[in-house]
C-alpha cells in the first residue's frame, strides 16, 4: 500500500530538524516512496533546494508549509504563546501554483507579523489552492480536544471546513504512545464527513538522530538536556510498511496520503528574466530610451566619435536588447546617477562590468574600456546567455541611503535585501552541543580550541589531522558523546541574516513568487538565498559600501583648506611623476590595495612609472602569481629579455612585458590564434577556470583543430592550450584590475599633493585602532607634520587640518563618545571657547558628557589650554561638576548663560603629575603615546651604538644590534617539550616589532618579561614565519634603569706623574663636584699603582663639556669611558 509524508520539517526548521533535504529525499527513494511534502513551520527557506532534490531523484515533490495559527477562539497560554514554534499549527499544501503564490503570501505575513502567526480570517482569502490538514498533535484541533475544550474545538473544525471544504482533512498521528485525543478527532471526523489522513511528524531521519534532535532544540531555547521535558514521541522518518502496520486499523487513511500527493502539482520555472520595467515617457521603449542616452554619454565622454567607438557602441546595445537587458542598464544607470546628484560618489566600477562602453557612456563606470582595451565579451557573452552582473560601490555611510533609494523608487513590494544562513560550524557545534549537555567546561574549551579556526572547517577534518583531538575523543565517553552529538549537528543553519550587499528587484510583488520576511530599517529580505533568487529570473544587484570611497571624499573635502576650492576626482591627473614616485618608495600606507607590506616591497622593487604597473601588479599579487612578479620586473627594467610564447602573440603579451597577467589575455590569444569569436573566447576561458576534464577535452580539440586552420603546427596549438590551461589558475579580470586601480591611484595622488589632508582623514578613519594609529604617527614625524594634542577648545570630532599641523579628534579619546563631542562643539560654537574647567561644567550638561568623559579629556590632554596641572584639574573635577549642575537648575536648565567665571584659587592643591604618570594616562585613554614615548626620554643618555626599533627593521636577517625598548603584549608559553620562552611586542618612539625569546635566553631573563618594563636588549634580526614580517630574536636583556644607574659606564681617570700634584687635583674634584649624575668614577695613580672608586656622591654625569675638561686637566689619554656589556 503506497504512502506519502506529508508532515515534513527539514533543516530549514531552524534548530527544529536535522533533516538535510538531500539526505531526507534520497532516504525517500531509497525506500521505495514516490513522493514527499516539505513542510517547514511558517518558513519556505528550502522550498527551491527541496524541489530541485525531488526532480533529480525522480520523486513528486509537495510544496507545504506548517502555519502557526491564531484562531480567534481562544486566548489561553498555550495557543498565544510568544513563541511560534509553541503556537498550534496547521499543515498547509500547495495544489498548484495559485496555491504555491498563497503559500508565498501566507509565508510572508506569518513572518512580517510581530506575533508570527496568521488568524483564520486571513488565512481565508488565500485558501483557494490549498490543501489544509488539522496539524496532528501540534494542531489547534488536537490541542483542544486534550485540554478538553471540544465545544471549541467542534467550532473551528467547522470553520475550517468552511473555508476549505473538502481540501481540509483530520490528521492522524501515533508518533507516541499518548492516543487520547484521537478518540475526539474521530468523533469530529465523522459528525462533519471530514476524511482522516495518516502522518507522522518528521524531524529526524533515523531513531538515533533522536538526540541530537533534541540538542538542537535545547540550543534553540536555551536549555539543557537534563531540563527539556521529555513528550516520548518518536518523529523520525519511517518507511511504508511501519506506518501500514501502525495504521492497520484504518487502513484507507494511509491510502489518502497518497490521493492528496497526486492533487499537488506544483511547477517552477528556471532562468526567465524578470527585470523591473524602468519608468519611461508614454511612446518610448526601453531600447529607445536606452540608446538615446548613450548617444547623449558617448559625446560628453569622447570629444571625436570615432568609428571605433561608434561600432563598438552599436554592436554592445544590440547584445543588450536581444538579451533583454535594456532595463537593468536604464536602472542600474538611474541608481548611479541618483548617487552622483547626491553627492555619494560612487565607484569607478567593479568587475568585468568595467569592460562595457555603454556602462562607461551611462557613467556607471568610469573606465574607458577603449582605452583600456577592455573586452565586452567579458561581461555579457552574446554566445552564452547569462544575468547581468554590475556591482555598484557606494561609500560606506551612504550604501543604506541607495539602497532606501531603490527601495523607494522603484516600488517597495518590489525590492528586498537577500537572505543568507549561518550554519552550525565545527567550533560552535562542539560549544553549543557541549552547553546542552552540560559536559565539564575544561574538556568543551580544549575540544574547541583543538579545531583550527580556518573556513571550511570540519569536525572530521579537524580529527583527521590532530592526534591531540583524536586522543581526547576517545579518552572518555563524555568527550565521544559530545563530539559524535555535535558531529551529527554540524552545518545545519543556525539562523538567517542579510546578505552583505545584494538587493532584488522585481517585476511584480516580490510575495507573488517569493516569500519575504522581516528585515532592518522596515526593508524586508527574501526567504530565498541569492542563488535561488537568480535561478528564478529576478534582478539582483550588489551595493556594495567601500570605506575607500568615504575616505577618498573626506580628503577631497579637506583639501579646501589647503587651496581655494575643492579638488574633484575628474581633475586628478593618472600620469604624476611625484605620485610614482611615492608609489615607487612604498609609502602607501592608507593606499587601498598597496598598503601591505608585501605590496611595499614589491613597488620598490617595481618602481611604477605608468598606470599600467598599479594595474599588473594588482593582478599579479595574489598567491598563485606572484611568481611572475620578480620576471615581470626584470623584463621591465631591462634585467631580462621579453620572451613571447609565439612571436604574433607580440601585440597582446608587450604590455606586460611577455608575462600572461589577465583573463582577457587567454581571450585574445584564443582569438589571434585559433579563430575564435570573443563570445567563444569567453566561454574556453570559464571552460579553463573550471576544471572539468570533458570540458577541457571538448575546448582542447576545437583550440587544437581552429590553430591549425590559422596555419599553425599541432605542436604550436598543444603548446598555447597546455600554457592556457596553467594560466587559469592566476589568471585576473584585468577590467576589475583597472578599475580599482582607480581608487588606488587617487589615494596616492592626494597622499603625495595633499598629505595633510590625506593624514588626517586618514586618522579619522582608524579611530580605535591604536597599532595603525601609532604607526600613523610615527609616519607624520618623518614627514615634519606635527599632530597636536586634543583640546576641548580647538577639537572637533575628527581629526583635522590645523594650519601646517593636524589636530587629534576628541573621538579618539576612549570614553568619548559622538554624542558627547556633538554637544561640546555645539556649544562652543554658540557661545565661544571655554575659559576654563568651571566653565566648561557650567556650560556643558553633565548630562551629556559625563565625568567619565571628562577624566579621559583631562587625562589625554585636552584641557592642558587652561594652564592647569592635570593632576590639579582631576582633583577639582568633582567640585567643578557640582557647581556647574548647581548652577545649570538655577538657570531653569539654561547651560550656556554667561555667568561670573570661578577665581584660579578654587582649584585643589595637589602635587602635579609626573612625566611617566602623564604618558602612562595618555596611553589608557588613546591607546597609544602620543607627546613621546616612555624611551624617548632616556635616549640622550644612551650610546650612539644603540638602534632604534625602525633600524632595526631594516638590518640585514641574522645581525645582532642593542636596543632600548618597552615591552608590551607579553605572552609565555611552554614548547612541545615543556620548556618556557616567551613572545611579546618591543617597542620605542620609532615603532614596534614582535619578539620572540627562546628557552635558551628565557630563564636569564624571565623576570623582565612583564609588560609596561623598560629594557636593553641585544637581540638578532629575524623573519617571523606566519606573516614574513621582520621580528626580534632575543640573546641578552637587563633592566634600562639597571643599565643606566650601575651598568652604562665607567670613567677611568689616570694620575700620572706629570699631573699629580694637589691644585690641579683639587679642580679635578671640583668638575666632578659640579657634574653630578649617575656614572661611576675610577681613579688610577700611576705613581703609587693604586686605583681607588670614588664612593657614590661623586657619581658624574658623561657630558661633552665635562669629558673634554677632564681631558684638559689630565691629558688626552689619561682619561677613557668604559661601556659595560649586557650580562652574558
């Protein structure tokens, strides 16, 4: 007897099934059923994936949906739960696609509703189509009868069948041994002729999965294991003939099952384009429209139209319209056009969109691809049809305005953002799993953190490659049990969210076809992730927020400050001898893309002297090529000849210098050399990409056989084809090279003419960041642009241009919120600058910047105006707080009303802060020294031999130098066989660089290794593994207040003959009396062969004066410094 489920949660259930939809229908098949539901509560995430499943496999699939319901018939606990999942259900299945858009619709309201359920009186106007049935033990009908409220229960089967009719059928469930409702369900069954349905609740596929089940939904509601109430139901997957035996006595209610499946007739159709109509003039199509404005764009982008351009232009819109995409160029034009009146400034483009001349005429981009000789075939392939993809890059503050654009005009039934899942990975499933269990904390961390943190992570993989892992698994039970629970629950979705930058846009409603749910800012997102979405013909278009853009226009804005008006984007010149020439030095820290060391490394070596090397080298520094980054440097500079696979390739391989660097080049040689159509070139080239060996084969022999035909040799082709091939795995879009090439351009441009301005955006962008901000830092010493303190009187929220300087933002004051800053600027523009710290308590709420504010302010410097000790200004702080609050309520809350000022003497008498409490404050609240740097005072009176830790940087690997530093971030760990070393940050007023100090150092110097100590080390220059970054390897080190005090030095002053005699004796004591300091003081006496240390009062300080007075009075080698090593 055939039967069908029609009671299904997959794992789209959130933390409700551990059904993965590929498992559940091969599971179907496997056992010989022709069909199967998929009924999610009051979600279709898996609607498309399921049904896609089920024609793969050859099984009917019915498209359904558990619906939680509000039935208006009660309002007990239990059925206005605020929890959907406890709410009564029913099970609602799509007859055909009417049913499946009622479906959507009832999809989307169950979720746009704050109570996550529908009430019958709506679920009425979408019933035609659909089949209902009662919902089992979790409906609103079985609930009832077990509560024993059958009167109602009588009246919504009665309102059911009304709106249903015969559609509407009783489930029968015996997942469990409790029946007692069953009895009731009959009883209503045959007073109103409605036909009993046998289903079974499915959660899991197998009885062992029971468990892990049961985890999921603990980790859904917070519980443990040993606190979820156990309902012995069993809701795994059972096969036909279990069900047939559970259901023997009714055997016409299994038989149902399958009548009901045969009535769903869901279909769906792929790959339609769906596009949005854009709005035009009555009489005027969208090809009209189109090519009119690109005849408008290709004269105000090209002074002389030449024929080239003009055929290109008219081959590109005649692509366009056959593929039917005149109305997404007119959107996506409209988009970018909205942004650039709004002053958003959109990107220059992205992606082989940079490749089409009508995106350029349209101002979507701003890359010639004439110029530029980039190809249209890239992006949209006459020859393979598929959706048009333009990513648009907006600055980051303004992406959200585009989108509210979009969303505004272009209807907001038609646009939503996307919806992607986060899935139980392999280090949340073990912590979560672990919680649920209540496994001893210690062995949940060490599983945890012996699963490396890399993407695509498994439990299995992870086993595979760690005997650590492998030896706690099978230590205990409790550490098996915990890990094959979390093993079992391990990527299924966890949650939705939004994808980071896709939005849809539809030609009719979106909840005609796709359901929809809440999102943020009242823009709703699709329940259908972005592939599904594309597969079903709608628009998708990315808008994308570059924190580069916002950049690019705080500094285009600043530079107002520098000249009479503002720099725009279009006046930048690309060919700037000075900008190569801060390309060429690597000084491209804030440059998008160029900034990383590496990169550094490689323009120096490369010194760009073209737009073209931003380009090459941006396509070339990525794992794969990089290899050819050093051939291509040679053969541009002349060290290597350039060498062409075949000498026609000559036109395509020059601009690189004979080194294949872009996907394009693969096109054009597919076309010089074995006749291909640019269409035909595109697709060997995705063929390439991918792998696949028939593909390979296939293009192989038609590469080979077109060569041929162009009259070049077997060998020749295989040859070309082999080199094609291995290119594939570096190969870059060279239209996306060259578009963000761009904005990698403009940021060196504006650093190298605008530094200033540049720097201080620059600032502003990495507030709370201190490691790039000191670094920053360090960089505007070497460009002589001194960085002012903060001040409360001169500040503003970001950092600025201040005359020559540039003054710190009082945001990047920790505790200083923007809020906080608002209010101040606010009113020190009404009522001028603040007089003191009483008057700024009088005239700012304390309200609005609290002390804590204000203790950061002080301490960071930022009242240092008002010639208060900072100590003094904190001690007062309290009192001035109070009198300003004292005065503010006499005032009826009037803050800013001028008011007689506080005399000097209220401020506390209390000892002022010294130069090491200042810096240590200014650290805690900046993150960083911003005046100095602790060592920086001691550096006088350290030996010229001593490096600095920039110096340092740059010495050759393996040379040994001494250094003065501050330790920071130290971490002591053991080795593999238990020894101590220790890893930590040395830093100084030139920078900071990662140390490590092995075992064999470790214990000579264990007691310094604490962070905030000053020390002298000696120390060898190395290569750090994980990043290839320069570090320190530490030999020797000792105290810096030890080295100065007893170890530095040591003047030897020799008594000989000639000047032994009492009064030069007596101005030698008198010097040395004049010159105290911390250096002691030897004396030999050559006469008598004596030597006598002088006792610690006559401690000198080694100066330049004093050295050449000794050297007067004794004779120039009677006196001699001696340096004492580092302990050894």
């Amino acid at each position: 007897m055939p039967f069908v489920h029609l009671h299904v949660h997959s794992e789209y259930s959130l933390l409700d099934s551990t059904c993965r939809i590929n498992d559940l229908v091969d599971l179907a098949k496997s056992v010989g059923q022709k069909a199967i539901a998929l009924t999610d509560r009051n979600v279709m995430y898996g609607v498309i994936p399921f049904y896609r499943a089920c024609i793969k496999a050859g099984i009917h699939p019915l498209i359904g949906m558990e619906l939680s319901l509000d039935n208006g018939l009660n309002n007990d606990k239990m059925a206005r739960s605020k929890r959907s999942e406890d709410m009564p259900a029913l099970i609602l299945l799509a007859q055909n696609n009417l049913g499946y858009q009622h479906l959507v619709k009832l999809a989307s309201l169950v979720q746009m509703n704050n109570s996550e359920c529908v009430p019958l009186s709506q679920v009425k106007h979408y019933a035609e189509g659909l089949i209902a049935l009662s919902g089992g033990f979790d409906g609103p009908i079985d609930r009832l009868i077990a509560s024993g409220n059958d009167d109602r229960a009588n009246q919504l089967v009665a309102g059911l069948h009304t709106i249903f009719g015969n559609r509407f059928f009783l489930e029968l469930q015996r997942d469990g041994n409790d029946r007692k409702s069953e009895q009731g369900i009959r009883e209503l069954g045959r007073r109103h002729s409605i036909p009993f349905v046998a289903t079974s609740s499915v959660h899991y596929l197998n009885k062992e999965d029971a468990k892990a089940h049961t985890c999921l939904t603990c980790i859904r509601d917070g519980l443990k294991l040993a606190e979820k109430p156990q309902n012995g139901r069993d809701l795994s997957f059972k096969k036909t003939d279990e069900i047939v035996r559970i259901f023997s006595d009714i055997p016409e209610a299994v038989t149902l099952t399958e009548q009901i499946a045969a009535k769903c007739q869901v279909t769906f159709s792929f790959d339609r384009v769906r596009f949005p109509a854009f709005p035009l003039p009555e009489g005027v199509s969208t090809e009209q429209m189109l090519r009119a404005v690109c005849t408008r764009g290709v004269k105000e982008r090209y002074p002389v139209v030449t024929g080239q351009i003009q055929t290109r232009l008219h081959y590109e819109l005649s692509v366009i319209g056959k593929m039917g995409f005149n109305d997404y160029f007119l959107i996506v034009a409209d988009l970018v056009a909205h942004a650039r009146k709004s002053g958003y400034m959109p990107g220059p483009g992205r992606g082989s969109a940079a490749g089409s001349l009508v995106a350029y005429v349209l101002k979507i981009t701003e890359v010639d691809p004439i110029k530029y000789h980039l190809l249209f075939e890239r992006f949209l392939n006459p020859e393979r049809v598929t959706m048009p993809d333009i990513d648009l890059d907006f600055p980051d503050v303004d992406r959200d305005k585009m989108i509210e654009y979009a969303f505004e005009k272009y209807g907001r039934t038609h646009v939503a953002q996307i919806i992607t899942f986060g899935t139980l990975a392999a280090k949340a499933a073990i912590r979560d799993v672990g919680r649920v269990l209540g496994s001893d904390p210690r062995v949940i961390d060490r599983m945890a953190r012996l699963i490396p943190g890399v993407p695509k992570m498994t439990l299995d993989k992870a086993l595979q490659e760690s005997d650590k892992l492998k030896t706690l698994v099978r230590a205990s039970t409790e550490a098996s049990d915990l890990f094959e629970l979390a093993h079992r629950i391990e990527g299924l979705p966890r949650h939705s969210s939004i994808h980071a930058a896709g939005v849809i846009l539809s030609d009719q409603p979106l909840t005609e076809s796709v359901p929809i749910q809440k999102g943020h800012d009242g823009i709703p997102i699709t329940q259908y992730p972005m592939d599904i979405l594309e597969s079903l013909g709608l628009l998708k278009i990315d808008f994308l927020g570059l924190r580069n853009l916002t950049f690019i226009r705080e500094v285009l804005q600043r530079t107002s400050t520098v000249q009479s008006r503002q720099l725009t984007i279009e006046s930048i010149p690309l060919d700037d001898s000075k900008t190569f020439e801060l390309l060429s030095d690597g000084d491209t820290m804030g440059v998008f893309q160029l900034e990383s060391d590496g990169m550094r490394q490689v323009l120096r070596k490369l010194k760009p002297t073209e737009f073209e090397d931003i380009v090459a080298v941006i396509a070339l520094y990525r794992p794969g090529p990089a290899q050819f980054i050093d051939q291509y440097v040679r053969r541009k500079h002349g060290e290597e000849k350039v060498v062409f696979p075949h000498p026609n390739l000559e036109a395509i391989l020059k601009p690189t210098y004979g080194v294949l660097v872009y996907q394009e080049q693969i096109m054009q040689i597919a076309v010089q050399m074995a006749g291909y159509s640019l269409g035909q070139a595109d697709i060997l080239r995705r063929a390439v990409a991918k792998k696949k060996r028939e593909l390979l084969e296939a293009q192989k022999k038609t590469f080979v056989s077109g060569c041929k035909q162009n009259h070049y040799s077997e060998a020749t082709a295989v040859q070309l084809f082999s080199l094609i091939v291995r290119f594939a795995n570096y190969g870059f879009n060279r239209s996306h090279a060259v578009a963000y090439s761009f904005v990698s351009y403009w940021l060196a441009y504006l650093k190298t003419h605008f530094s200033q301005a540049f720097m201080a955006a620059y600032l502003t962008g990495i507030i709370g960041n201190s490691d790039k901000t000191e670094a920053t830092i360090r960089e505007l010493r070497s460009r002589r642009i001194q960085l002012l303190p903060p001040s409360v009187n001169e500040s503003l929220s970001s950092f600025e241009p201040f005359g020559k300087m540039i003054r710190f933002g009082l945001s990047g004051i920790k505790n200083v919120g923007n809020g906080a800053v608002d209010v101040l600027v606010e009113e020190r523009g009404k009522n001028g600058p603040y007089k003191s710290l009483y008057d700024f308590c009088r005239r700012v709420p304390a309200r609005k910047v609290n002390r804590k504010a204000i203790e950061s302010m002080i301490f960071a410097g930022a009242f240092d105006e008002f010639d208060v000790d900072r100590a003094v200004l904190l001690a007062t702080l309290d009192r001035a707080l109070s009198l300003g609050e004292e005065e503010q309520k006499l005032n009826g809350g009037q803050t800013s009303l001028l008011m007689p000022e506080t005399n000097d003497e209220d401020y506390m008498n209390v000892p002022p802060l010294s130069a090491a409490e200042k810096l240590h404050y200014e650290r805690e609240t900046l993150g960083f020294y911003l005046t100095a740097h602790p060592i920086s005072e001691y550096r006088f009176r350290l030996p010229e031999a001593f490096v600095t830790v920039s110096t340092a940087e740059r010495l050759p690997e393996g040379t040994l130098s001494t250094l003065a530093v501050r330790l920071e971030q130290v971490k002591c760990i053991r080795t593999k066989s238990g020894q101590p070393m220790a890893f930590f940050s040395s830093g100084d007023e030139t920078g900071t660089i990662d140390t490590v100090c092995f075992p064999t150092s470790y214990e000579k110097v264990k007691e310094l290794l604490r962070d905030g100590e000053m020390v002298v080390i000696q120390a060898k220059r190395s290569v750090g593994k994980e990043r290839n970054t320069p570090q320190l390897i530490l030999m020797r080190a000792i105290s810096l207040n030890n080295y100065l005090s007893e170890r530095q030095a040591t003047l030897f002053l020799k008594i000989d003959r000639a000047h032994y005699h009492s009064q030069l004796l007596e101005h030698v004591k008198s010097a040395i009396e004049k010159t105290p300091g911390q250096h002691r003081v030897i004396l030999y006496y050559e006469e008598s062969r004596k030597t006598i240390e002088l006792a610690p009062k006559y401690a000198v300080r080694l100066t330049k004066d004093f050295i050449e007075s000794m050297r007067t009075l004794l004779g120039e080698n009677n006196v001699m410094i001696k340096r004492d090593e580092l302990q050894k």
